[in-house]
C-alpha cells in the first residue's frame, strides 16, 4: 500500500500498534517480522494472515496447547552449516536439535482432524516435510547434555577406556605420594591441586626443595609451592596425550556430523522460518486477545462498514484506567463515499477519523481488530492524510501553504482505491476563502471516486455535503445541558460547533457574548443554531427511541416466559400421560408373564396327567376367551356370592383368591414374599400381594 506521507503511519499511530506487536514476539525471527510489518493490497495474503490470527486466537482463548515453545535464534548455526569446512560445537548442535525437535511436534500435532479445524495454520507447513533422519544423525553422536558420545567412534570409545584407566591409576599413586610426604611432614595441605592441567602437591616452600618433582607456581604469599611429584609426571604425561587425543577425534567426528547435517541446512533453514511464523501468528492473536480484536469481513473492493468499532491505543488505555470506550459505527460505500464530521472541539472528530484510519491499515497487515465481526472491510490501494499543523521551517511554508501542497498531492493522485483523511479541512487562513478552497477540494476529490472522512467546522461544507451525491454529513453529539462530549458520531446530519452556548454556560459576560453574535452573518447564526437545536431534539428522540426498545425487550422477555411456562404444562401433561401409557404397558407386560408361567405350568400338567382332555379344556379357556371382562365382572360376581375377603396373615392351609384373574386356591408353602398355591390340580408361585385372604359364607 502507497501511504502519504510518510509520517502518517506515525500520524495514525499504526507505529505504536508495530511495537506492541514487537513485544509479544518471543523470537528475533517473528520480532523482524513485526518490525517490518508491511500493509498488503492482495486479498489472498491478507485473507490468509487473518484466518492464521483467528485460529492461533482461538487456540489461546481455550486453551488448546501448540507446540511452539521454541524460541533460540539459529540464524548463526544454519549460515555455518552452508559453509563448507565449518564445525559445530555440541551445544549448537543441541539447539538444532531441539529446533529439528520442534518441527517433529508441530508435524504430529496436525493430525487429519486439526488440519482441517485450523487449515490457515495448517498451511504453514503444507509445502515442508518433516526430515527423521536430522534427530537420528545427532542423537547417534551427541548426547542430551551437548557432548560427544563414547560409542560416537571406536578409536573415541578406546581413548576414552585408556583414560579411565589411567585416571585411576594416577589417582592410587598420587594418594600414595601424598600420603608418604604428609608423613614427613612437608605438605602445606592435604587435598590435591591442579596446576597448567596436572596433578600436583602443596608443599610448605621452605621444605620445596626436599620434594622430587616439577615446580609449577607458588602461591600468592610464596608460602606454598606446587610441584608435580616426581613418581607421577610419566603418568601425567600419558594421560596429557591421551586428552590431546580424545579432543582430537571429537573435533574430527563433530566436523564430520556437521558436513553430514550441511545436507539439510535448506529445510533447517525452512524450519527456522516455520517455527518463527507460528510465534509472529501467536503474536498477532495475543495482541487482538488484548485489544478485543476479531476476524471482520474482506471484500475485494474499496468498502468500509465498521460496526462497534473502537480505537485499539484507546481501548487498552481505557481498560488500563477502568473507562468505558465508546464504539463508532460509520460506512463508507460507492452511495456515501466521503463523510464529512463536524461538531465541537475535544469532541471525538479526530479520534473517530484516525479509529478508521488506523483499523484499516491493521487490517490489511493481517491483524485482528477490535470491531463487531459483522464489520466489513475492503481493500485499498493508497491512504492519504492530512492532520494537525504541517508547518515546515524548512521550507518556509505557512501552517496553510502546507496544508494546500498536501491538497494538491490529493487531488492529483487520488482514485476509486485511494482511503483519505483530512482534519480540519480548509482551516488556516480567511475562513471565507478557506470554506470556498474546501469545497472546491472536496468536489474534486468527489469526482475522483475516492473515499474519505474530513472533519471541519466549516458550515459551507455542511451544507455542500448535504446536497451534493456521494458525500454526506456527520456530526459528534453533545450534552449541551452538562456541556459534555458524548464522543459518539451520528450518521446523516450536520453538527453544531456549540461556540456561544459553550460560552454562556461557561459564564462570560452576556454583553461580550451578545456582541460577538452581533458581528456574525445573520444567516450563519441562524444556521448553527438550527443545528445546535435539531441535535438537541434528536438526542431526546434517541433516549425515546433506547426507552421505547428497553420496553419491547422487557415485553419480549415476558413473552419468552410465557411461553416457557406453557411449554412446562404442555410437556408434565405429555409426562403425565407418557406415564398412564407406561402404566397401562407394564399392567399389560405383567399380565402376558402371568399368562406365559400358566401356561408353562399347564404344559407340564398336560405331559404328567392322563386326563389330558381336561389341561387342554383349561389351556383354551385362558387363551380364547373373548369375553375377558364380562367372564371377570361375572366371575367376581360369583365369588362375591360364595366368599367373603378376610383381613390378616395369609398362612398355609388358608384359601386365597389371586387378585388378578380372580381364581381360587389354597396355600400349599410360604416362602418369603411368595406363596405356593394350588389352583385347580396346578400349584403355582404367587407374589403374597397379588393374593386376597377369603373364606366362604356361613363358615
């Protein structure tokens, strides 16, 4: 994207959103990324770096882990490794090890599902592959703590066999040394010292010439000197080309690992980037987490449509503080292309030109930004602004000849793609001949088809914005009343600049005020007070309008309770009859078992009886009746005439009647909770409570 000029990405504090981004990277890789933060005009690499930041957002917010733990700098390892002859030590070699490592995380983390849950991080891997053969070359050498390996090679593994040996062997002789001087009496101390890499003795100095040996130093007080026993230098000396040894073949087998890992220095390189994208990208998602950033909507086109948009600078000072920050809603489209703000001073115009222009430059870098997700953004190719005093001593330019250069620059390149900001427009000389340049200035850049916002107290400009296509009014609203800006913009209407009603309320004198009104155009008074009070009657129209919505709202709660309340009786009447259902099944269910078990008994009746006319009589008259309830309503009639029910203890020998079929029988053998009765020639198992205690009449 072309900015003019080139302070206005200072201008627009996008400066300061660079370096907050800068911060939250914790790789020299992601921070250059962040310090050189471009603003992009392809649809495709701005669509991709806001999927990429919302997915990262969303892995943040519920707390998924990513493994990107990495964050050691590697730019100088991996130019070594392209360099033919170079060595790595073994903690460089640690640390590509650990970047090989990383990738080999990142590689199993994307499985089949969560490449298609986050595809825009998914696609930062797509054209790479992971290399197994990187870890295997150093783990076959290195180990976890950066040194070579014994079995790294059989001539090390032999050294290192010979050292050990040797180390012991000079360690029982040097005790033994150390034993026999202490017996005489010429150590200044027992414990062993090293000197220039050997193995000697602290001897008082006057006794040093009684000690064989090589002097290798004396102490800083020439009280002790330290010599190399004369029984153990043959010892030092092979062990001294044993080290020289040893530091030899792990310098030729650490050359040799570093010629084979120069192979893949290209796709260690591309690991490199890899691992630093991921942090720029967690970067930009724990910045939008901070400044309530979201993934709004891109169109290829030269659109702007914020919804609940905030200042990002503004809103983490205000949460900062505990203050509220109040949203601007504005569009920007091929209708209205350039909107005119107008209303008091300290009354958010700047503010809400700069939120616009800030948020699109944020947008086309990749960044999340603090608007409704409903917002939708379009893509453009230049921004131009013009804020504050652009007085140049350099050039001997006035606040307005400066002002008119930037306009000219304006008119002659802006286009259909071109995003411009202009504060005050016009302002800096005769405000006659300033209002008359404005308006021929914004009429031109009307008919280059650009879009813009220009804030101005010019009413010239209000009334040409007013009646012209393409261009319309704006205005920040204000209490009069408390002489408070409500730092909100309105959509569609001029704004009054309050200057004698600030004045009144601040108590000047009436008589200066009255004279000041005097001096004013008749009709340029009217004019602001016909503003001043159409403002006024539309912030009581909009406390009616809120009034009136908290209203409905409350109607439509009740509403919504109501219904939930007959839903509740609609489903416990649903309840209630699922139930009568339920019950009528399990009444049925019941029946059909008794029904089964009868039949059971009947046939094993039928195989033991020889009266198997009878059993079979019995059998179809449990099966076929077809007149159930009349065969029971008589049956109980029948009974009722013959027995009488009893209340008591059901024992054995007592008559019972089966309250379920109304069939009588008597008890054969309690067992528990179930009696054996015999029915017919049949005994049969009945639950106690299924079972009437009866007796005949007149017995």
């Amino acid at each position: 994207m072309k900015v003019y000029p080139e302070s206005a990405v200072v201008q627009l504090e996008f400066d300061k959103v660079k370096a907050l981004l800068h911060e939250r990277c914790r790789f020299e890789y992601s921070k250059s990324i962040a310090t050189d933060l471009r603003i992009h005009t392809k649809k495709e690499f701005i669509d991709a770096a806001l999927k990429q930041s919302h997915e990262f957002k969303q892995l943040l917010q519920n707390n998924i882990y990513f493994p990107n733990d990495y964050v050691l700098n590697l730019a100088k390892e991996l130019r070594l490794l392209s360099i033919e002859g170079a060595v790595l030590s073994g903690e460089e070699l640690i640390s590509i090890k650990k970047l090989a490592t990383s990738l080999q995380s990142i590689f199993r983390w994307f499985d089949a599902e969560r490449r298609m849950a986050y595809p825009g991080l998914a696609a930062i891997i797509a054209d790479t592959y992971y290399e197994k053969a990187i870890l295997q070359l150093i783990d076959n050498v290195i180990d976890e703590s950066g040194n070579v390996k014994d079995n790294a090679s059989d001539d090390l593994q032999s050294i290192r066999i010979s050292l050990f040996r040797k180390r012991n062997e000079l360690r029982r002789l040097f005790e033994r040394v150390v034993g026999k001087l202490n017996k005489q009496g010429y150590l200044a101390e027992i414990e062993e010292s090293f000197m220039n890499g050997r193995k000697v003795v602290a001897v008082f100095a006057e006794q040093k010439r009684m000690v064989k040996g090589i002097l290798h130093g004396e102490s800083d007080s020439r009280r002790t000197a330290f010599i190399e026993p004369e029984e153990t230098i043959d010892l030092n000396n092979q062990l001294t080309e044993l080290e020289i040894s040893e530091k030899k073949e792990v310098y030729r087998i650490l050359k040799e690992l570093t010629k084979q890992l120069s192979a893949y220095a290209p796709i260690l390189s591309v690991y490199h980037s890899v691992v630093g994208e991921y942090d720029f990208i967690r970067a930009k998602a724990a910045l939008a987490i901070d400044m309530g950033g979201e993934y709004p909507l891109l169109t290829d086109k030269a659109h702007l449509h914020l919804i609940q948009a905030n200042h990002p600078l503004l809103f983490l000072y205000n949460k900062k503080t505990g203050k509220p920050t109040i949203p601007v809603d504005l569009t920007l489209d091929e209708k209205n292309r350039i909107l005119v703000i107008s209303g008091p001073n300290a009354g958010g115009k700047t503010v809400t030109l700069k939120t616009a222009g800030l948020l699109q430059m944020m947008i086309q870098s990749g960044l999340l930004v603090p608007v409704h997700p409903s917002s939708q953004f379009g893509i453009f190719k230049q921004v131009m602004i013009h804020i504050g005093d652009t007085q140049s001593i350099e050039f001997e330019l006035s606040t307005y000849s400066s002002h008119l250069l930037s306009m000219k620059h304006f008119m002659e390149n802006a286009s259909g793609k071109t995003l411009f900001f202009i504060d005050e427009l016009g302002s800096g000389s005769d405000p006659n001949l300033g209002g008359a340049f404005a308006e021929v200035i914004l009429e031109e850049l009307g008919k280059k088809h650009a879009f813009g916002i220009v804030t101005t107290h010019y009413l010239n400009l209000k009334v040409m914005a007013n009646k012209t296509p393409g261009i319309i009014n704006g205005a920040m609203a204000f209490d009069e009343k408390r002489l408070l800006p409500l730092y909100k913009l309105v959509v569609g209407k001029p704004g009054s600049s309050y200057t004698f009603s600030i004045a009144e309320r601040i108590g000047l004198d009436k008589r200066l005020i009255q004279k000041a009104r005097s001096l004013v155009d008749e009709e340029h008074f009217r004019l602001d007070k016909l503003l001043n009070r159409t403002e006024q009657d539309l912030q009581q129209v909009q406390e009616k309008e809120k009034s009136l919505q908290r209203l409905i709202k409350e109607n439509e709660r009740l509403k919504k309770e109501m219904e939930q309340v007959m839903d509740r009786e609609r489903h416990q009447q649903q309840v209630e009859m699922l139930k009568q259902q339920n019950k009528i099944t399990e009444e049925r269910l019941v029946y059909l078992k008794d029904m089964e078990r009868k039949l059971r008994q009947m046939i094993g009746e039928w195989k033991r009886t020889e009266d198997k006319a009878r059993v079979v009589k019995e059998m179809a008259g449990l099966l076929f009746n077809k007149n159930e309830e009349k065969v029971v309503s008589k049956k109980q009639k029948q009974l009722d005439s013959k027995y009488e029910e009893l209340n008591g203890e059901i024992k054995v020998g007592d008559t019972v009647k089966m309250k379920r079929n109304l069939q009588v029988g008597e008890v054969l053998e309690l067992r528990g909770k179930k009696a054996v009765v015999k029915i017919g020639l049949l005994p049969m198992q009945i639950e106690l409570n299924d079972l009437t205690l009866i007796k005949e009449k007149g017995v």
